[in-house]
C-alpha cells in the first residue's frame, strides 16, 4: 500500500529523531569535577614519617605544609603555616617535628602521628634534636643522561636499575634530581623519590632490585603551583572546506542566474559531502548505514565534534610564579602541555587574549610575549611566539594592573601615566564599557575610557565613611526575564547595564551604607543603610551585582556571631518611573570570602549564586531563595503559597549545593586573592565554574537548573524510536478503514 501524505509528513516531522543526538548526558556532567592542589612553590624540605614511610612530609619555601600518600601520591591534607620558620629538626626518636625562628628557638611542634600541632613546646625544648641532614640515605649514584641509578645496599653492592621514558608523565626537557631514596633490609625493595625540576613533577618509584620489575609508581604534578596569571581560550575550528560562496559577500545586484547556480553547487557539495564520507571515508555499506542510525557514534573524533558544539573545548591557560606556562583542558582537566616563558628572568604583571588563540603577556617594562597556539592537542602541541614592545609604553616602569576584560587590560606607570591596553589592537573601537571606575581611599571616578578623561568623581569623607569595596554589574550579565509575577501584581525589574554600588562604612554607627549610581553620569539612583546592631568590618564583606539584585555578604556580631546576606532589589513603576527598592537579611552558617553568578548563554537557566566559603569549600544557592518577595508563611494567603516560597531566614548548606565535594581546597585569606567565576558553554543548562587561587585551581561542569536539555544516562533512544515506527505503520493501515467505514455510514451502506 502506498504511503498517503499524512503518513509521509509524520515520518519526515519525525526525522530528527533519526539523527545522532546531541545532547549530554548526565554522566557526562556530574562526574566532570577536577582539582589541580599545589604544595607550594620551591620546596624546601621532605620528610618521610609514619611506619614504613607510609606518608611524605612537604614543606615548601612560602610556608605550605603538606601530607602526601607514599603508597598513592595523593595529597592528603595541606595548610599554610602562621610563621616563616628558619629551621626544622626532628624530636622525640623522629615521631614529632619541631619548628624553629632565626633564633633558634623552638616555636611549634608537630605530632607527626597525628598531625596536630602539640599545645606545649616547653616539654620538647630539652629533647635530643636531629636535622633534616641527618637522615641516613644508601650510597648511590644516579645518572641524569641515561636513567640509570647505581645503589649500595647493606647485602650487596653496586646494584643498578635503568628507568625507561616511558615511566615519566613528561619525559621533554625532563631535569630529575633525586629527593628520597630507601632500600630495605634484606635489599631487595627500593624506593626512590624524583623531582623533575624543569616540569615541577615529583615521581615515586618502588623497585624490587632482584627481579628488575617496578612494584608500584606515581607522579605528582606541581605546576600549579604559586599561579600568577591565567585566562580561557577557546579555539575556533573549522571542519569543512566550504565552497567559495558560502562565505562570499553578497554584491549590491541581483543575479537569478548566479543565484540558482550557487544552490546548485552547495547542493552537490551537501551531496558529495555525505557521499564521500559515509561511503568512501567510512566505506560502509547500506544495511551498516541504516544500522547506525540507531547508534550513537562514541568515537574519539565524534566526542571531540560534540565538545566542540556544545561549547565544552576551553583551555585554561597559566602562568606561575616560575614563568612556566600551562595548559589544562577544562573538559577532561588534564594539564595537556607546559613550556617555558621565552625571558626566564621576566616579571609577568598582566595578561590578555582574544578568547581564541592567542595569548599575550606583559612584563613590567612594557615586553610583550605574545604565543599563538597553532595546535591545542597534546600530541601535537605546537605554538608561534612573538617579542614585542609595546607601541604606547611610557618608557616608566608598569606598578599596576588591572583586567578589565579577557581582551582588555588598564595599566598603570611609575610616572603616573595610564592606558587601556587591548591585545593585538582589534578591541580599540569596540569597548567593553563606555567607562573606567577608578577608586581611592578617598574618591571614586568614572573616566572615559577611550582617552581617560574623568567624568564625574564620587568624594568621600573619610573623617565620616570608610570605603569598603565598588561593585558594578558584571559584563556578560544576561537578563531572561523583565519583571516578578507577585500573585496580584507585577514588579518589574530596574534594569540599568551602568550601574555600580559603592559600600560605605559609617565611621559614626559602625554600619554599612550602600549608594547605588549611574556609571555614565554619576548620579545617585538610591541611597540604601544596611541595618545591623553590629558588623565585624575585620572579616570579609563581598558585593555582587546582577540584573536588579544587589548581595552584600557580612560577618554581623550582635545579638550572636553570624554570616548574613543582605539582598536588596531595584524595582521600576512604570506609570510614575519612580525607582523603589526592597532590602531583606538572610542567614547563612559559613563566612563568605568571595560571590560569583552563574552565566549561561541566554541567561534563561535558574541563576545560582556561587559562595567560596573561609574554610575552602565552594557553594551555591539558587538566587530565587535570595529574593525580597519571600514572606513570612504565617502572613501568607493560600494563593501566594502557590506562587512564592515561605521566608525562612537562616539558609542552610545544602550537600547537593556543595561544587567541591570532599575536595581539599586551602584557606582562600582575603577576597581579592580569590578568582570564582562562571563560563557558559552552547548548552543553556550548563556551565563552568571556575575558582582559582594561589596553590588551588577547581573547575566544575554544572548544570545549573535541573539539566532540562541533558539525556540520562537510562535514556532509551531505540524502544521510542521503534515503538513510533510501529504505531505510524499501524496508522497507515488503519486510516484507509477508517475512512471506508466513514464513507460507507454515510451512504448507509452495510
């Protein structure tokens, strides 16, 4: 039987189900967590402790002291010591660690059992001390050119094994100096620690000499270490040769035979497209075709393509404080590859890229090193780099950065002189913001900042206020939705792209006090007192503004010690265009350090706000709980129970909110040394967040509300497919009866 028209346009409307799915899935999002942890820069001193060396001791130069795992090389535990110790001597038979200033002088002691600092030293001060120096090593003599190291034991000498390659994370460039080594009694197991100085790797190795096969190993990779720099690149791929016209600019005339000869030509291309890939490339047959249809690629090229449109291919690339650059996949979290800066020597103050490609860093005499990355992969890694002074450099040293943007950068001189620096000049008429906020201790200005001329300058008396921080809105801040449905009334939103809020202490009250302006004219759009019996101004306050909403995170100390979060929303009349505002105070039970948004690509996900908590962690609460239209539920009517949530004043930590899991990130200290921020992708429900810190980096693929565009892992592509298939077949059979019953009832025909 012939297909009829209405069976053939079901079949065609439901083509795209026979299509490979782009879509993620939720394994692919949920597990995609990574955390580069750093020991610290340069260390100083390791120590073995524990029975059998079961766990190593590392102590860096800049005071990070860490536990790591001899058996696994995981870091177990790491804290930044208070006080910038001189010296260290094992105490107590090597079970406690003493730590000594300039002086001499015992200050502290850790119980290397339970890692806990003991709370008296006095009963230490007269116990026979051993130095690190001390500690008895074999005889042996390691060979940097060939890998072979030649080891003494106490049964037999001149043993010697030769390490392959193959057995190091890096093997380029690989400079090892040996940090540990043991070999048991009996010398036949041998341990041994390296350190790869170029890369900053550190390799354990157990070895049975006797049988020359290694028992077990390890790298632990330490370029993360002391970050000074990093921005995000993702690369542009082009995976077609279009034809000439795909790209061609349209001319002023209209040629219908050019016209037709064009359709002509992309149809053979889509033709001999599909053609040569299904039946050359692949080379497969017409019952294989058909097959995969219903299958779903998982080939290493096909996961790449996907990541590619789905906005997951973005590279974290770094520099440390040892000018080793690096760059780590933020889809896999693998340090894909490093190299060295091209002027060891140079102080790296500032960094900009065009999102892409190319990456440029600045020295603080003006030195541009710019590297254009050819290749991204880890096979082929391959880049161009460039040393170039920089056109507009005042020939006074660079004291001061400031990102303004990925691509933008204001720099400031010795000789007071200043400039927005935009990499590769592409950026020079298409500003990011119209305006440039400057503060002081005293003043807050707006200048233009094409030629930084000032605008308007917001002053401060400081016998009266004390600044405390200005926030403005963040550039990339989307706005889904213009107004609040509030059971009988709609509240609509004051958006305005330019505003900025500046955050007073009053030195009188000890309160905060908020103005919100105008960037462009400098105008006071609202003056608003945050009300507290009493604020801690020694711990960390945070301000972040997004669409109308203004956060102000703070440490309140009467009646009780608590973090509160004051929300405050900007609403518009639009009859009277009178600007009115709510303010309402919620609780929440860690210090907030650091506030990020998340951003997605329209902005039509639930907004989540992100917390770096003092002790570490990374949080997030969805920004409908931190609203201003929530009401106490006994003053709420059963229709507004329906549509608004119950104020419930305290916000718990919730564990399904908790991005860093049982991650180990260290103290983050003072706000500004913290970096937390999101990144979208092409997929609305998903985006990146991303902390980076001195000696931590964390990266998270979340989907921020409820994954409505991300396939389950149980997903069941083929029962539906199958299943439609049968019922359109049914259908076409069906409907011919149908039709002949409805015919023949018509003529009353039996």
């Amino acid at each position: 039987m012939l297909l009829n028209l209405n069976f053939l346009f079901l079949l065609l409307s439901l083509a795209p189900l026979f299509q490979k799915t782009n879509a993620v899935f939720a394994e692919d999002i949920n597990t995609r967590e990574f955390h580069k942890s750093g020991l610290g820069s340069n260390i100083e001193h390791i120590i073995p402790c524990k029975e059998k060396d079961a766990e190593f001791i590392f102590i860096s130069e800049d005071s990070i002291l860490s536990y790591v795992d001899a058996t696994t090389g995981d870091i177990l535990f790491r804290q930044s010591l208070d006080n910038d110790y001189s010296n260290y001597k094992l105490l107590n038979d090597s079970k406690s660690l003493g730590f000594y200033d300039k002086k001499e002088i015992l200050v502290n002691v850790l119980d290397l059992d339970t890692g806990i600092f003991v709370d008296s030293v006095e009963l230490f001060e007269h116990l026979p001390s051993k130095s690190l120096l001390e500690i008895v090593k074999p005889v042996f003599d390691f060979n940097k050119e060939d890998l072979t190291i030649v080891v003494d034991t106490d049964v037999q000498k001149s043993l010697n094994f030769k390490f392959d390659e193959k057995h190091f994370l890096v093997s380029k460039n690989m400079d090892l100096e040996v940090k540990y080594i043991d070999v048991n009694k009996k010398g036949t197991l041998f341990k041994i620690l390296f350190f790869d100085k170029y890369n900053n790797i550190y390799y354990k190795f157990d070895i049975n000499l006797i049988t020359g096969k290694v028992l077990g190993k390890w790298a632990l990779d330490n370029i993360t270490s002391n970050i000074n720099k990093y921005t995000i690149l993702e690369p542009v791929f082009v995976d077609l040769d279009f034809p000439e016209d795909f790209t061609a600019i349209p001319t002023d005339g209209f040629n219908i035979q050019e016209l037709l000869q064009n359709y002509i030509k992309r149809v053979q291309f889509s033709i001999n497209a599909i053609h040569n890939y299904v039946f050359v490339e692949k080379n497969i047959k017409w019952a294989t075709f058909v097959l995969d249809i219903f299958s779903e690629n998982k080939s290493e090229e096909a996961v790449q393509q996907r990541n590619r449109s789905f906005g997951f291919n973005k590279y974290l690339v770094g520099i440390n404080a040892n000018n080793m650059i690096f760059g780590i996949d933020m889809n896999t979290g693998d340090i894909i590859w490093r190299f060295e800066l091209v002027n060891k020597e140079a102080n790296i103050i500032g960094v900009v890229s065009d999102a892409n490609s190319a990456v440029e860093l600045i020295d603080e005499y003006g030195m541009i090193y710019k590297y254009t990355i050819v290749d991204f992969t880890k096979e082929n890694f391959k880049f161009d780099v460039e040393m170039l002074p920089m056109e507009k450099f005042s020939g006074s040293k660079i004291v001061k950065t400031r990102q303004l943007s990925t691509q933008s950068l204001f720099i400031q001189f010795a000789n007071n002189e200043e400039l927005v620096y935009y990499v590769d000049d592409v950026f020079e008429t298409k500003f990011i913001s119209d305006v440039l906020i400057k503060t002081s201790s005293d003043k807050v200005m707006s200048q233009n900042i094409s030629n930084l001329n000032t605008i308007w300058a917001y002053n401060i008396d400081q016998t009266k206020y004390k600044l405390i921080k200005v926030a403005s809105k963040h550039l990339n801040d989307k706005v889904a939705n213009l107004a609040i449905t509030d059971v009988d009334n709609t509240l609509f939103k004051f958006i305005n792209h330019n505003m900025i809020a500046i955050v007073l202490q009053d030195l009188d009250t000890d309160l905060l006090m908020v103005d919100i302006l105008d960037s462009q004219t400098g105008v006071i759009i609202q003056t608003i007192d945050i009300e507290d019996a009493k604020i801690d101004f020694e711990s960390p306050i945070d301000v972040l503004f997004t669409e109308n909403t203004l956060l102000v995170s703070y440490k309140s100390l009467d009646p009780v010690p608590e973090q509160k979060i004051s929300v405050i929303e900007l609403f518009e009349n639009l009859d009277t265009n009178e600007i009115n505002f709510d303010a309402v105070s919620y609780i929440y039970p860690e210090i907030i350090v650091k506030m990020a948004v998340t951003n997605t690509k329209y902005g039509v996900s639930v907004k989540n706000v992100l917390f770096k908590l003092e002790n570490g962690q990374v949080t997030m609460v969805p920004k409908t709980l931190l609203s201003t239209i929530r009401k106490n539920e006994k003053d709420m009517s059963d229709k507004e129970k329906m549509f608004i949530q119950p104020y419930y004043q305290v916000i718990p930590v919730n564990d399904h909110y908790v991005l860093t899991s049982t991650r180990q990130l260290l103290n983050p200290g003072i706000s500004p040394s913290v970096d937390l921020l999101s990144i979208d992708t092409n997929v609305e429900s998903t985006t990146f967040v991303v902390d980076v810190e001195k000696y931590d980096i964390f990266i998270n693929k979340l989907p921020t509300s409820n994954e409505f565009d991300i396939l389950q892992e149980n997903y069941q592509k083929y029962p539906i497919l199958i299943t439609v298939l049968i019922v359109l077949i049914v259908l076409n059979f069906i409907q011919p009866m149908i039709k002949k019953k409805q015919l023949k009832l018509k003529y009353y025909i039996d």
